[in-house]
C-alpha cells in the first residue's frame, strides 16, 4: 500500500518497485525528530488531539526497523503510526519531510565529524608535543629543503584539520533552518504554527539540498588532507624513509610476504578521497539543471551522505590509533635533518646581514654547492617557538 495509492490504481511492476524504493533506513531517527515537530504542530492548530499527540509521541518511541516493503522511510513511518498516521501527513508532504529529515541528519553528522577530528588532532598533538623539537628535514618538491622539526610538520596537519572544523560547523549551520510547513512546494491551507527558524521560501525549502553539498565538500577536502596525511605516513614508515614506525595495532600483514607490516589504513585514508571528491561531484550533477521545486533525482542524496559520514568516522578514528601508536626513529630523523645543504638559504640570508643583495648570495652559495666548498652556518631558529605553537593549539582544540 502506497501513499498515493487513491491515485494511481493497480500494483507497480516489481520492476518499477524495485527502482523507486529509498535506500534510506539510516533516517529513521531523523524522520521520526521531524514527525514529532510536525505532530506537535498539529496539535497546536487542533488537528491532533491530546490523546493523539500522546498516541504518535508513542508509537514513534518503539518504531521498529523499516521494511524492505515501503517505498521509503517516511511511508514506513506513517503506516507504523496506524490509524493516527491518517491525520499525521495534514499539511506536510514527503518533500518537506524528507527535506528536514536529511537536514537533521547532516546537523548530527556535522557535529559526529567534529568529535571525531577532535580526537585525531588530539593524537596528532600528542606526537607534537613530543617532537616539539625532534629534527626532521622539511620538503618542498620531495626535496630535502630546510629543516624544521617534527612538532612543526605535525601542527601543519592540525592546521588543515582546524579548517575542515570550521567546513563541518558551516555545513552544520547551513542545515539547522527547517523546511517544515512548506508542505509538497506551496505550503498549507491549514492554521499550522511555523517550526522555529523557518525557512524563507517554501520552493526553495523542498528544493535545497546545498547543505547536503557543504557537508559533502567538507568531507572531501578533509579527505584531501587526509589523503595527503596519509600519503606522509606511507613514505614516512618506508624502510627507504624510516622516520617511523607503525603500530602493531593500525598495520597489517601481507598474506605471502612474512616480513612486511604495511600502512593499509594511511592507503585507504588516501584512497577514500577518490570516493569522497566522487560523492561531492556526483551530487552537484545530480543538483545541476533541476527545476523548481522537489524532483524525485533528489533521492540521490542519500547513499552520498550515508557513504561519507560513515568514511568520516571510519577514517578519522582508525587514524587517530595509527598516530597515537606511532614510534618516531628519532636518530634516523636527526641524522637524516643533519644535512648540512639544508643550510644552504641560511648561508645565503647570513650574507644579506652582512649587506650582499639575496641575488648574489643565493649565486655565492650556490656556487659553494657546486665545487664541494660549501660551509654551513649556525642553524638559526626560523620557526618561533614550535613547543608554544602545539600547547596554543592544544588550547584552541581544547586537549
Ligand atoms: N524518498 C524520497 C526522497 O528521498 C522522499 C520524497 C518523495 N516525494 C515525492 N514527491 N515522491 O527524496
């Protein structure tokens, strides 16, 4: 038994069934936070009675798991809801329904990604702390180019996290509006009380789904970073790098080679990104072109939405455990920043003290590199106080 099927006489082919069903259990939670919104506003305007609200407030309280049978989750719902189902769809649509279920959902998945990140710039801050100090040769190119130390390299990670924060808070606010009351596109007839924070328009609050895209890109560029997080920890832990080594705990084996421990979960870290950009770019296609108001393509958003907000947590929370574990070969890192040529700009700036013009210093001592001659200066400190930076994030991240 479908909602519509006063309309539309028969049964669908299987086929057609098959095709148009919602993979969308996932918000049954968020469907039922939104009927309850709705049947209190209901009961405000009369249409509910007491005894009703408090029949609906029940019922939504034991719902089971949906069935495979209902078209979507908001059908299962109503029909779950028996013989006080029949009023509860008064003055609402599944557009405004499913519009404020998914922004619930995003609300909840934003908030979910930020303990998450929380946790992992926590492990990454912890190692920090440690190497506030401990050397390591910075790159540009792959390169060895300066030196720096691990604490500074790990905060430049905590400082692409600390942006993803503030994508995910965006998209968390971007959702909190409701798009209750404007019904299938037009709002109601009926004198139903609007939800707190509103939206504006009622086209464009079953429309939308920006929100869903902020999430969307949010994830993606937090698995950008992530990608190239895990693209360090996978050079890093080579035996050609050595810097570190990997936990028993984040590493796996190979099922032919005895010998290897490899960093599997940095791997699929960086190759989830594939999908999370995917997931992005697939919706915004799907969005692309759709007139207003509802059309059934937004149906789309939800195995993109599910899929991220799981890899979300899967990957921060795996590789928080690989960071916390990791074991840094601290000699190997101060040998390999030892180098004297990573000096070499310094030379070149202790020339500019001394009134050379940077030009010619940086010819000078580029000439000492060529002919073997080159005579590195006492490191200076180019990086402030790397130990004061981590407790000042540490503060900011509040760990
Ligand atoms: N399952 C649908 C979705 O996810 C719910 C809205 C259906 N609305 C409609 N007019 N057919 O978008």
């Amino acid at each position: 038994m479908t909602l519509w099927s006063g309309r539309v006489a028969g049964e669908l082919a299987p086929e057609v069934w098959d095709f148009l069903r919602a993979d969308d259990a996932e918000l049954l939670p968020y469907d039922i936070a939104g009927t309850l919104l709705h049947a209190e506003r209901l009961h405000a305007a009369g249409i509910l009675d007491d005894a009703e609200l408090a029949e609906v407030r029940d019922t939504l309280a034991r719902v089971g798991e949906p069935d495979a049978g209902a078209e979507d989750v908001h059908s299962f719902l109503e029909a779950e809801l028996g013989e006080v189902g029949r009023k509860i769809h008064a003055g609402r649509s599944r557009n405004d329904q499913v519009a404020a279920a998914v922004r619930l959902y995003v609300h909840d998945a934003c908030v979910e990604a930020d303990a998450a990140l929380v946790s992992f710039a926590g492990a990454i801050l912890e190692q920090a702390e440690e190497g506030a100090a401990t050397p390591l040769p910075g790159y540009t190119h792959l390169q060895r180019g300066q030196p720096v130390t691990l604490g500074h390299h790990l905060l430049a990670w905590v400082e692409m996290l600390e942006r993803d924060r503030s994508r995910f808070a965006f998209a968390a606010k971007q959702a909190a509006p409701s798009p209750l009351g404007a019904g299938a596109l037009a709002g109601s007839t009926l004198p139903l009380p609007p939800p707190p924070n509103q939206l504006r328009n009622s086209l464009d609050a079953v429309a939308d789904r920006d929100f869903v895209l902020d999430y969307l890109y949010a994830a993606a560029l937090l698995f950008t970073h992530l990608s190239r997080i895990g693209e360090e920890l996978v050079l890093w832990t080579t035996r050609e790098f050595g810097f570190a080594l990997l936990p028993e705990g984040a590493a796996t084996g190979s099922s032919m080679m005895p010998q290897k421990l490899n960093p599997d979960v940095a791997e699929l870290a960086r190759g989830k990104a594939g999908t999370a950009i995917g997931r992005l770019t697939g919706l915004l296609a799907v969005v692309k072109g759709l007139p207003l108001a509802y059309d059934r393509d937004l149906q789309e958003d939800k195995a993109p939405l599910f899929g991220a907000r799981k890899d979300v947590a899967g990957a921060l929370a795996a590789l928080s455990v690989l960071v916390a574990g990791l074991e840094f070969d601290t000699e190997r890192l101060a040998d390999a920043a030892s180098d004297p040529l990573l000096l070499a700009t310094d030379a070149a700036e202790a020339l500019v003290l001394e009134g050379v013009p940077f030009r010619d210093a940086h010819e000078q001592v580029a000439a000492s590199v060529r002919d073997g001659s080159f005579e590195p200066p006492a490191a200076g400190n180019r990086l402030g106080d790397v130990a004061a930076a981590v407790t000042a994030a540490k503060e900011r991240w509040g760990c």
